[in-house]
C-alpha cells in the first residue's frame, strides 16, 4: 500500500550510504528527498515540514556510533518520528458499557456501513460481545438494506425502522431494544452525504447528543488525499469524534492520510480496512505502519540492540588492529561473543530486510557459534595472536581438545584467514552479519 513512498524514501536514504557521517549537509539532502516523497504521498504541507525539521534535529544531536551508518540512524531517527506522528502508542477502542454504543461518522462512500460489519464481527468473534447493528439512513433505503445482508451473512442482528424518519428515533430505540434482549455492543450506522454539509452535521451532532456514545468513530477514505484530512478536520470540529477508520488502504492509495490525519487533527487512527471482505480489518499499530512505510524489515530493532551491545571504544581499537593487520583470533572470540549478546542468529539474520523470507526454512542451529568457540578456546594465547604457528600437530592437539576434526580447525583457520581479508575492507556490522553466515 505504500511501495511509492517506500520506495522514495529508501532512495532518499541512499544519498547518505558511503557517506561516514551525519552531517548537516548530508542530512539537508536526503530530508529534502524525504519531505519531497511524503508531499507526493499526500501527506499535508505542514506536516511534513514539522516532520523533516524534527527529524534534522534529532539526528544532528545525536552521536554516530561506528558499528551503525548514519543511514540507519537516520532510518531509525525517521522511524520514530513516524511512530509519534501516527501517535505512538496503539489507540483502544471504547466498547464497554451496558450497552457500550459506537457510533459512526463520516461522508457516504466512505466505507461505514462496510466498517459497521466489520467491526461487529470483529467484536463478536475477537472479543466476545454481543453486538446489535443499527440502520440509521432515513434517506436511502438501499442503506439499510445494504446493513440487512452483512448481518445475514455474519449472523449478527441488525435493527431498523423504515417507517421513522427521525434517526434519533431510531437509534434510541434501538438502545432500548440492545437493552432488554442483551446485547452488549450497539453500533450505528449513520447517513452521509457526498460532500461536508450544514444538515448532516446538525444531524450526527443531534445523534451524538441524544446517544452519548462510548466512542464515536469518524471513518474516512484513504484514498482521497488531502481532502480526507479536510473532512476530518470539519467532523473534528463538530463533533469531535475520538477516532479514526481509514478505509480502502489496499487500493491504489498514496497512505498520506494515515500520516497527516493524526497531526491535523490530534485524534489517533483506530482501524484500517483493507479490503471490501468482513475480515479485511486491521487494528491499526503506529509501529508497524511506520515500519512497513520505511519498508524496513524490523532494521529499528536491530539497530537498538547493537548500539545496546557495541563497544564504541573496543569497536576503534579493533578497527585500528584490522587496519595495521593485527586482528587475531581472541578479537575474532571477542566479536562472535558481541553478536551473540545482540541475540539469537536466526532472529538477527531475519530482522534484516530481506533476509527473513530467504531464511523462513534454512534451519540455524541456535549455538552456531560453539565449535568455534571450543576450537578457538583449546589454541594457546601464543596461538590465539599468532595464527601462523598452526602447523599439523598443534591443529591436531587442538582438534582432541576441543572435541571437533581436523576437517574442522582448518575450516575456522581458513574462515578466519577470509575474514581477516574481508575485514580490511569492511568493519561494519552489517557485513559482519553476512560474513557469519558465510561461516555456517
Ligand atoms: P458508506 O456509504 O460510508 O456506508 O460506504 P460503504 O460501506 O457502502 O462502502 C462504499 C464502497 O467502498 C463499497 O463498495 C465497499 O465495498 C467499499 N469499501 C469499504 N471499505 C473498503 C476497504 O477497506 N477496501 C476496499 N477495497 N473497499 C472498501
């Protein structure tokens, strides 16, 4: 749903590869391609502006740490400023009461009545209730005939009154009819008009008034740019709705909704509907829509846990030991140990984009790391620092104590040998990720 804007953004971040460091330059340009990327997602003006200048902040305040690029930094930085812009933390939606009562908002299309569904459903199955679906379009029949079939076709109930003209009516007396046969969950479906109009927002408002609702939910169309963002806005300041229901996130949306929405408006995105189905409905979590816009496999994590295990001052020294070619086999120890911390191989390899799908079958043992542990710990320190006495009999006594082959010490000194080349070239962590799975 995003691939345009992912994708613009991962270019954005390659302006930065290759380069050491975060600097004001560098940052200016690849926010300018960011901001550039969200203004084409729909994302409003404003908000976009906020959101590079936040990001140039962050990122020039905080150290580069050598194990991480500043291109996954910044990466990490944007990624966090998405999450606060989505709103951070997932947003609960309010159903408890007796009856607890949701009412909905929003223009005609929009997907309400689909929403109303799927909602029930979702509460039905999810969480146990017992919800009542209530048809409140006076003006269109085929509305209430729309609601009649979803709750057919769910087994959930679906109130209305054909004869009334007066939503408030309606609504209340479905209220009544919730409470005396048990149900515990009333959602109503309201009427909307094609355009933002005086008479339907003295309408919802008149509904919301009589109702006092658990939760009122306004549900908008993602696929409508920046008017979505206008309608919130008008609905906002009528009747000031608790969430939001971005619809039709499957089609062919820019999603710039989903980033402005919250901003302009300050009330926190709920769901997503993601397909015309009963069951394309998606809670919506800040984090992982801010992860799948990066497109980003889950990099932030990894990222988080190697600055939590890097050693900023043993990552120069070692680095000064691969430049003069002094790397031996106790830094060789010391870095499969640093890895290891960061957790388990698997978990690590998979948390690079990419890289998870190609290793959903491959079986890694969990402790790869052990026979070059046990080998590596039966050399002498003479031979730990000094690779070259390994001649045939000291890799046969440390092949005995070690419990492993021959076949094996030659392998790991060979390793070694290839990583200590490739390690003149590199030094950063993400290749030495890819080397250790050259190692398996
Ligand atoms: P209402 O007028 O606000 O009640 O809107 P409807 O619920 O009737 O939805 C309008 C159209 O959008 C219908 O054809 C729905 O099937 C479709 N629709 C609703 N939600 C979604 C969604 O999440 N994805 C897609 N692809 N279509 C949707």
């Amino acid at each position: 749903m995003f691939e345009n804007l992912t994708d613009k953004i991962e270019r954005a971040f390659k302006v930065l590869k290759g380069h050491g460091q975060i600097t004001e330059i560098n940052v200016a340009e690849t926010l300018k391609e960011v901001r550039r990327a969200l203004l084409d997602a729909d994302v409003n003006f404003k908000t976009a502006k906020e959101f590079t200048q936040s990001v140039k902040e962050k990122a020039l305040g905080r150290n580069v740490l050598t194990s991480i690029s500043p291109g996954q930094l910044l990466t990490k930085i944007c990624h966090e400023e998405l999450v606060e812009l989505m709103g951070g933390a997932e947003a609960e939606l309010q159903f408890q009461g007796s009856p607890g009562i949701i009412l909905m908002s929003g223009l005609q299309g929009s997907g309400k009545t689909t929403f109303s569904g799927k909602l029930a459903n979702f509460l039905k199955n999810k969480k146990g209730k017992k919800p009542l679906l209530v048809a409140c379009d006076v003006y269109r029949p085929a509305a209430i005939d729309q609601l009649h079939v979803l709750g057919d076709q769910l087994g959930i109930e679906v109130f209305s009154n054909k004869e009334e003209k007066n939503p408030v009516k309606i609504a209340e007396a479905a209220i009544q009819h919730a409470k005396s046969n048990s149900f515990n969950v009333v959602i109503v479906d309201t009427a909307g008009r094609l355009a933002v109009d005086a008479e339907m927002m003295d309408e919802i408002e008149a509904i919301k008034k009589a109702l006092n609702p658990t939760e009122t939910l306004f549900v908008v169309d993602s696929m409508t740019g920046q008017d979505a963002v206008n309608t919130a806005k008008a609905f906002n300041d009528r009747i000031d709705f608790d969430g939001v229901v971005l619809t039709k996130l499957d089609g062919d949306t820019r999603g710039g909704a989903a980033l402005s929405i919250k901003a302009v408006v300050d009330k926190p995105i709920k769901f997503v509907g993601t397909g015309e189905k009963m069951d394309a409905l998606d809670v919506f979590y800040p984090q992982r829509m801010a992860d799948r816009i990066l497109g980003m496999g889950d990099v932030v994590s990894l990222v988080e846990r190697a600055q939590e295990q890097f050693d900023e001052e043993q990552a120069r020294k070692l680095q000064k030991k691969i430049q003069k070619n002094q790397f031996d086999f106790n830094d060789f120890l010391g870095q499969l140990q640093q890895i290891k911390k960061m957790g388990n191989v698997k978990d690590l390899l998979g948390m690079v984009p990419g890289m998870g799908k190609a290793l959903k079958n491959v079986d890694i043992e969990d402790d790869a790391f052990k026979h070059i542990e046990a080998i590596i710990h039966s050399m002498t320190p003479a031979e730990r620092s000094n690779p070259a006495l390994l001649n045939g009999s000291r890799k046969k006594r440390i092949a005995t104590g070690s419990g492993t082959s021959i076949q094996e010490v030659n392998k790991l000194i060979k390793q070694f040998d290839d990583t200590r080349k490739m390690m003149k070239v590199m030094g950063n962590k993400q290749e030495m990720m890819k080397m250790m799975k050259q190692m398996k």
